[in-house]
C-alpha cells in the first residue's frame, strides 16, 4: 500500500485510545494479545535465543497483559472448552506435540479431548533451566513439548517442513477463560472469538457442541460478570466462524455484541457465508449480529462493502496480518471500519506516543 505518514497513523490511534464522548471511536484489538506467534525467517536459531516472534507466547497472560498495557481497546483470543467443560485459551485446531527423545514423532488431539489439567501440563514450570525452554529476559523458565507449522514473519506463509518447536522468548502457562478475565485490567475490553473446529466440509456443527460450548463460555462470563461494578463496566463481544455458534449466543443474551468472522472468500468453505461478501451480509442482519469481521485485505479490495454494511446498520472489523502496514490501518479508518485487530501492536502503539 501507499506510504503513510506517522502523523496520520498517530492521528487514528489518538482517535482510538481517547475515545470521544457521543462517538464510535475507531477500536485497536490486540490479536491474541501481542501477536500471533510467527517464525523469524531473518534469524536462525542461536544460542538460547528463539526464533519464534514476537517474544511473547500467543494467548498468555503475559501477552494480554503488555498489550493492555501498551493501551490497546481491547484484546482477540479464541476460546475452546476441555473435556471436563472448561474454557480455556488456544487458537489451533490441533493440540501437536513431539517427544525430545523421539524426534519426528508426533502426536495430535484437539482441546476437546484434553482435560484442564493436561491442557496446562502442555506449558509448565520446569525445574531448571534447558537452552530449548528458557530464553533471556524470563523471570522464569518454562518448558513445553508444542511444536506448530508456523508461518514466516516475512512471507506471512506457511514456512514448510517439519513442525518446529514452539518456544518463546518470554512464556508463561496457557490460561483458561477465567484466569483472563480476572487478570486483565477492566479497562482492556475483550473479543471473546468462539472456536470451532469443524473441518470446512462441515456446514453444520452438531447442536449438542454448540450447546457444549457455548453453555460452558456463557456461564464463566456471567460468573465473571456478577462480581464487582469494576468487573461489570468492561467491554466484551463475542465473535465465531460458526453461524450456529453466533445464533446459539445471540439468543443466549443480548447485552453483549456478537460478530459473524468470515472469510469472505479469503478460505473454501462449504457454507457460502463463510466464502461470499453478501452471504455473510445477509446472514449478520438477518440474525440482529452487530456486524462481520473479515480479512482486512478482503475488506481492501472491496472497499464498496464497507458503504453496504453501514446502509444496513452492520459494522465491520478486520484482521490480518496486513493490518501490520499503518497505511491499512489509516484507509480502514477512513471508510468507518469499527475496530481493526492487529498483530504487530508494540510497532504500532508505539506510533501513537
């Protein structure tokens, strides 16, 4: 995209974070707190330094609390539930380990087949210190047997190749749904993106793990939600790729918003509210959804939607790693997108100082 100034993305993320009275101010969203975990193509391993960037783990305490603190509007994060019925933080559709002693032996499941407690095992505490588990700046060190296809920082595709180990600079334990809502300061809002993980030959989810799922998120929102007029105050949203999922929340409760994510094209879907702009139009104002969130390089190259959506009372967000360039951010702005979810936040908060 064309080069924009610092003065005009210093402008939106001034309009973001102060957020005028009467108004709908333009939203920044910290993608799984400071960003999705990509590999560094520009830097081999060396030493005990990981590849693995940014620094912090993806959908970890530490990761949501340093982009609240780098004052963020709010924070993206899947959620999936356990076996024994717990929200937890996890994005991957696939849970992938390798033993060290069995290199290119892998082993997968999904968060659904996993209790809490094995769940949090997958990160954990280590006793002492190892070069592929503790990296400069922790205060702590952690150990953890994920590994993940990664995609590179650079190409923004997939890297190839065998699995690589999933290691971070700056770890800390994967956290369930409450564990965040507790942590997070009240300020930070939250979009709560339930995950499914139906394959895209799936147009509809079973009901029972519809209701599974979004019985067992609803019901730790509401307990969060019945503590203090603090906790109260926040601002959250829910948001999933699953049309059954959005209708199953939306009847649930109406004082929170809830958002269709859609590919719009972007991914093959056998529900074409998944695959078409005007599908998933429909679909948002047919089931009173606050709006659509989609690829922001959809978005860009169909900046008419962005008019058609507004006619109609829907509201837009986007996400991407194209939301990293601060021209998409400001042209987003512009067409009156209400929040865009980005990756790399330390680059562009540190734009509005």
């Amino acid at each position: 995209m064309a080069h924009v100034s610092k003065t005009a993305l210093s402008r939106v993320l001034r309009a973001s974070l102060s957020r005028p009275s009467g108004t709908q101010p333009f939203l920044l969203g910290g993608h799984r707190g400071m960003g999705e975990n990509l590999w560094n193509e520009d830097a081999a391993p060396v030493g005990a330094q990981s590849p693995v960037k940014p620094q912090y783990r993806e959908n970890t305490l530490r990761s949501f609390l340093r982009a609240a603190e780098l004052g963020v509007n709010f924070v993206e994060f899947d959620v999936q539930v356990t076996s024994d019925g717990v929200p937890v933080i996890w994005h991957d559709d696939l849970v992938v380990t390798q033993r060290q002693a069995q290199a290119g032996t892998l082993s997968s499941c999904e968060v659904k087949d996993l209790r809490l407690d094995q769940f949090q095992d997958l990160v954990h505490e280590a006793a002492g210190t190892s070069a592929r588990t503790s990296f400069g700046g922790s205060q702590r060190s952690y150990s953890t047997q994920l590994v993940r296809d990664f995609r590179g920082s650079r190409s923004r595709k997939p890297v190839g190749g065998e699995p690589r180990p999933w290691t971070c600079a700056l770890d800390g334990p994967l956290p369930t749904l409450s564990d965040l809502m507790h942590a997070v300061p009240a300020a930070c809002g939250m979009d709560i993106e339930i995950k499914m993980t139906s394959g895209d030959d799936v147009e509809v989810t079973p009901p029972q793990e519809v209701e599974r799922v979004v019985g067992a998120i609803w019901d730790t929102v509401q307990q969060f939600e019945s503590g203090s007029e603090d906790q109260q105050r926040r601002s959250i949203f829910f948001s999933s790729f699953d049309p059954d999922v959005c209708v199953a929340m939306r009847k649930r409760q109406d004082q929170h918003d809830v958002w269709f994510l859609s590919g719009c094209g972007l991914y093959e879907h056998v529900d074409s509210r998944r695959t078409s702009i005007a599908a998933a139009l429909d679909f948002a104002a047919a089931h009173n959804l606050r709006g659509v969130v989609l690829p922001a390089v959809i978005l860009l190259a169909n900046e008419s939607m962005a008019q058609e959506a507004q006619a109609r009372g829907l509201g837009l967000m986007t996400y991407g790693l194209e939301n990293d360039d601060a021209s998409a951010i400001v042209k987003q702005y512009e067409l009156g997108v209400a929040a865009a979810i980005v990756d790399d936040v330390e680059g562009l908060m540190s734009s509005s100082s």
